[in-house]
C-alpha cells in the first residue's frame, strides 16, 4: 500500500513540476521572446519585403514602393503575358546607397534594387523607376543569365514601354527617339516609343510574345517578320516615317501632364484583352 502511495506521489509531483515549467516558458514569452507569425495575407501580397536598413529615412518612401509594387505589378503581367502564371508572382525591394551615377535602379531575378540617395532627391519619380524595374522582374534577368547584347535594347525597351503603356512619364522620358537615344536599338525611351507603336498597330500580343522571347533567351530578329509579316527593317522605316510626319496620339499622350484619361484608356483595353488603344 505504502508503494503504491509512493508511486501517485510521484506522479503527481511530476504533473506539478510540468505546470510549472509551463508557466515558466509563458512567462519569458510575455517577457519580450521572438513569436514569429505569419501573415494570412503575405502569399497575395506581390512585394514580399521591403529592405531599407541603409537608408532609414527613406521609411515613407519604402512604404510607398510597397504600395506601388503590390498596386502595379498585377497590371504589369497583365501587359507582358496572356499567362500570368508562368512569370515569378513576388519581388524583394532593397534600397541601397552608392549606386552607379545614372542608374536609378537595377534588377537580378526577383529583386529590385533601388538608388536611396537618388530617390531622397527625386521621390516624385519613385512610380517610374519602380515600374520600369518591375517590368524586368517578368524577364528573369539574372547575374549568370541576362539579357544578350543583341536584345538589350528590347529588354530595356519594354522596362519603358511598361510605363509608357500604363500612363506613367511626369514630363521624364517621354516615348521619343532624340536626347541620345536615337534608335531602336539604343533601347529605352526609342525602343519604347517603337513598341508603342507595334502595339497600336498589330496588337499588344506582340509586345507580350517578345517579352516571352527574351525571358526563354530565344530572341533573333526573325521575330518580328514572324509576328507582323513584316521585317524588323521594314517596321522602323514605317515608325520612323509615322513619328516623323505627324507624332502620332500613342507617343503624344504620354508627354501631356495630365495623364489620366491614357490610364482610363490603357486600363479598359487590358481589361478586354484587345490590347489596342484610341489613336
């Protein structure tokens, strides 16, 4: 009898003492430990984080970038695929000092680079620059796999076009080929001004089967012959001759101040999946 009595004391001297290591580890919790929970929403959400520890004062703009990023980056798949699925669905933002003069941001795989110093001194082209780099996020630009030289120009071309397309200038790079890029293949606001009128003119599936091309690093410039049975140098005779003569509405439009009716326009020609915009 007295063993058994022994044997429940202990036992109920062990429950007691695994109370109290319990209470214990609740305690040091409330106490200021890690609790690490995960947001029902982070898997929706298209910027994943938002690193700005070089430039703490930016804190206001890095919200914003966040805001922008999650706001426009569905619009911009949109733009470049007719499947979305296949293009990465999430991107990082870190904000760094001592960029390259000139180069507000850059992208490798899913993150995006920013210029902190540049952007504390022009905040108001955050849109921009954050569009333009989100365009190159949907090509799969890495370190060990960029964009050839031979298609540079079109990758950068449709970082600009993006904008372009969605109604973002604010007076800076407008669609035009002067100011040192003259050409096509100069890339940027030229290549973006050409694109815009591919697409004006044969549909925006073009820009979105280009774009498809770079990503799988098989661009040549058959391409083009391919999807408008015209060749490369027959398309930019005709911008070059279109451009020149009477500055089309396409190139126009982005160089007003008030671009709200083009995002109107852009937004409801996105949503049909014609890809065509009012001339």
């Amino acid at each position: 009898m007295k063993d058994e009595l022994r044997r429940w004391a202990a036992i109920i001297g062990s429950l007691g003492f695994l109370g109290w290591l319990s209470a214990c580890a609740s305690s040091k919790t409330q106490a200021g430990a890690t609790v690490s929970i995960r947001n029902p929403q982070a898997d929706k959400a298209c910027v994943r984080k938002v690193d700005f520890n070089e430039a703490p004062e930016l804190k206001e703009v890095a919200g914003r970038a966040r805001h922008i990023g999650n706001e426009m980056y569905p619009k911009v798949l949109a733009i470049v695929a007719e499947d979305t699925s296949k293009l990465p669905q999430q991107f990082d933002i870190v904000f760094k000092k001592h960029f390259k003069p000139g180069d507000p941001g850059r992208t490798q795989g899913s993150r995006i680079w920013l210029d902190a110093e540049w952007l504390a001194n022009n905040p108001a082209y955050l849109d921009r620059v954050l569009l333009h780099e989100m365009a190159h996020v949907t090509q799969d630009v890495r370190w060990y796999r960029g964009i050839s030289n031979k298609s540079v120009c079109w990758g950068e071309g449709i970082a600009d076009y993006v904008p372009y397309k969605l109604g973002y200038t604010n007076g800076w790079r407008c669609p035009q080929c002067a100011n040192g890029f003259l050409h096509y293949t100069h890339g940027y606001t030229c290549a973006g001004a050409f694109l815009l009128f591919l697409d004006a003119t044969y549909g925006l599936n073009v820009i979105r089967h280009l774009n498809a091309a770079l990503r799988r690093h098989s661009y040549s410039d058959k391409f083009f012959a391919k999807a408008t049975a015209k060749s490369l140098g027959e398309l930019w005779v005709q911008f070059h001759s279109c451009y020149k003569e009477r500055r089309p509405s396409y190139v126009s439009l982005h160089c007003r101040s008030n671009v709200q009716v083009r995002r109107v326009e852009v937004a409801e020609s996105v949503a049909d999946g014609s890809g065509r915009t009012s001339q």
